[in-house]
C-alpha cells in the first residue's frame, strides 16, 4: 500500500474507531445511569406515592435527551473526522512515534478484534521497523547498508512499539549496540494478540531475515522488554521444534 494512500486508511481507522467507541460508552452510561435513576425514583414512590411520577417523567426525557445527543454528535463526529484523513501529511500515522504509540495502545486493548477484522491498523505478523517504517525481509540489504554478521532482535511489551526503546535521553540502544559492533533489528507486533501466536510469527520473521542479511549471520543477541520477552522466548521455542538453523546462532 503506498504512503499517501495507507496514512488516508490509518486515520480514517484511528478517527473512526476512537469516535464510534465513544459513541457506544455513551449508550453504555445511559443505561447505567437510567438502572440507577429507576431504582431511586422507585424507592422515593414508596414514600410518596405517585407524586415523584411528574418528576421522574421530566428527568428521563431530558436524560434521554441529553445521552441521545452525545450518541448522534460522536457518530456524526466520526464521519466529518473520517473526512479529515483526506488532509496532508507528512506520513501515515504508523510511520511516526506518536501515531505509532496511538496505534499500540489501542492494539493492546482490542488487538485480537482488529485482526479479527483485518483493521488497516495492525498488521498480520511481525514487522523490523526502521525508522517506524516497516521493512520487508527481501529489502533489509538496502534498509541495513552497515549490517554486521551479529544481530539483536529487540521486541517491545504490552501496547507498545519499537519506539519504546527509545524512551529518555540518550544514548539509547541503537547506538549503544552500534558500538559493540551489532545491528540493532527493532520489531513491531500487535500486542492484543496472543503470545504464541506473535511468537510463531516472529520466529518465521528472524528465520526470513537470517536467509536475505547481506553478511553472514554469526550471533543472534534477543532482548524483549516486557511482553517482548515472552515472546521472544515463544519465538525460540517454535523455532527450535522447527529444528530451525538460526537458533544455533542465539548466543
């Protein structure tokens, strides 16, 4: 999918899906509020007989009102918002750290769900990131001109992205690794799906880009913060009942 096309998908999914879910906790506080409402003027009438009635009536037709406005303007909000998508900018919201944290945040919530739909939002398996955009495996020769023949693969935790190695002042990872002679791979996953699933994918992922790295691999260096380690851990597993050739190389 190209740049201007994907960021035009992206925000109309991110304005969308953060409208329409207001929408709906609006009809959820409704109901809430009207149980409780109904159960005091319940209580109140048993006391005062039919003359909380005329009071009831005018609090439930302007409660109604009221939540039936805020339901109408957020749904109304997310088709005008959906417009704004066509606007221009500079990438699609994946590609940058805030639009990516956006993303992984809601990933870690409803991720399974928008697999589930094939949301433009998350992607299938595993991806290596540079720069927040994703690289193919059969790109990474171009993507990676300095390679070294030892890698470390770096996965983040729950609703959270590649930029999280990132996070403070520096120096950070990249270039620490980058001066112990390693080449830093910085994977993204969809966090809300589950970890064996995450992990096949990403041992299928490592296994790709140990086959296309331009050098021969020679140590393989796997670090997971958080969730990332599970996964990690769940990576490796797959790959050694696989009986794949680069587990020899994890050090």
């Amino acid at each position: 999918m190209i740049s201007a096309e994907r960021r035009r998908s992206e925000v109309r999914e991110l304005v969308g899906l953060a409208l329409r879910e207001s929408s709906r906790a609006a009809g959820g506080v409704h109901r809430t509020h009207r149980g409780v409402s109904d159960r005091v003027f319940g209580a109140v009438g048993l006391f005062v007989g039919g003359s909380a009635l005329p009071v009831k009536v005018i609090h439930d037709a302007i409660t109604d009102g009221v939540y039936r406005t805020v339901q109408s303007t957020a749904a109304i909000a997310a088709a005008v918002g959906e417009r704004v998508a066509d606007l221009p900018l500079a990438a699609p919201p994946s590609e940058t750290p805030l639009g990516a944290g956006a993303i992984g945040a809601v990933a870690g919530l409803i991720g399974d769900d928008l697999a589930a739909r094939r949301s433009v939002l998350v992607e299938e398996g595993v991806s290596v990131r540079v720069d927040g955009v994703s690289v193919a495996p059969e790109d990474v020769a171009a993507a990676y001109p300095g390679a070294t023949g030892s890698i470390v693969v770096l996965a983040h935790g729950l609703m959270g992205t590649e930029h999280t190695f990132a996070f403070g002042e520096g120096p950070h990872y990249d270039e620490v690794l980058g001066t112990h002679g390693f080449t830093p791979l910085f994977v993204r996953y969809n966090t809300g799906r589950r970890i064996s699933v995450n992990g096949l994918a990403l041992a299928s992922l490592i296994g790709e880009l140990v086959e296309r790295w331009p050098v021969p691999v020679e140590r393989i260096v796997l670090i997971g913060h958080s969730m990332g380690g599970l996964v990690l851990r769940s990576a490796l597993h797959h790959a050694e009942q696989a009986d794949a050739s680069w587990v020899s190389g994890v050090a």
